[in-house]
C-alpha cells in the first residue's frame, strides 16, 4: 500500500490524516465553548451585563455607606473636641508646674556657684557636690 493510499484509508476510518493528533483536542476546546447551543461569547455578554446591574444597583447604596460614614466621623470629632480641651486643661497645668520646678532647679544651681569657693582657694575636704533636687517623674 503506497503513502497516499494508507492516508485515505485513516481518514475513512476516522483516524486524522498524517497522524495529526492535535486536531480532536481543537475540536473538544470548541466544543467546550458550546454548550447547549450557547457559545462562550453568549456567556460572557450575560456575565457583562450581570456586572453592569450590579454596579447600578450598588451606586445608591455605596451612597448611603459614605454618608454613615461621614456622620460618624461628625460624631468622633464633637466627642474629641471636649477630650482635647480637657487634655489642654491637664497640659496647661503641667507645664506650669514644670516652668516652676526649672526656674527652681536653676535658682540652687546658681547659688551654689556663688556658694563654691573661689579658684585659688583650696575646697574643703567634706564638701560635696550641691544638692540638685531631681527632676519631677511625669
């Protein structure tokens, strides 16, 4: 049986011609694209049109989501505005009695300088550092 006899007689049979195997699963891909009469492009003009709706339909609400949103945002901020002024109140108070407490501190440091003895004078064996009173803790 010669070459082209032997291709005559696969392709009566159903077999593809040349051994071409590649052919069937072009057809089962295709085939898979039409179900029910149906084709894929079909199938995703449906789907488009569904995300259309949708996205319509959720305007409004997405409206409304933004709106409760800022509503509660107005509402944090009118709690926030008395906490804050308390927080300046307490911050006032403190940095009043921190101002007191350095002018203090700086008050015993220069007077022990002028307690100090004087260069050429040799300091005594006991005498210690000046009392520095600590810094108050926060």
């Amino acid at each position: 049986m010669d070459e082209s006899a032997k291709k005559e007689a696969d392709a009566d049979a159903g077999a593809p011609a040349g051994g071409d195997a590649g052919a069937p699963e072009a057809e089962a891909s295709a085939s898979a694209w039409k179900v029910g009469g149906e084709s894929g492009a079909t199938w995703l003009t449906q789907l488009q049109a569904m995300i259309d709706n949708v996205a319509t339909q959720a305007g409004p609400v997405v409206r409304e989501v933004a709106a409760k949103a800022a509503e509660l945002a107005a509402v944090a901020a009118d709690h926030a505005g008395p906490i804050a002024q308390r927080a300046a109140a307490v911050t006032q108070d403190v940095s009043v009695k921190v101002a007191e407490r350095s002018r203090q501190v700086a008050a015993d440091l220069r007077h022990a300088i002028d307690q100090a003895p004087a260069e050429g004078d040799e300091p005594a064996a006991d005498a210690a550092a000046p009392d520095v009173p600590e810094a108050p803790e926060p």
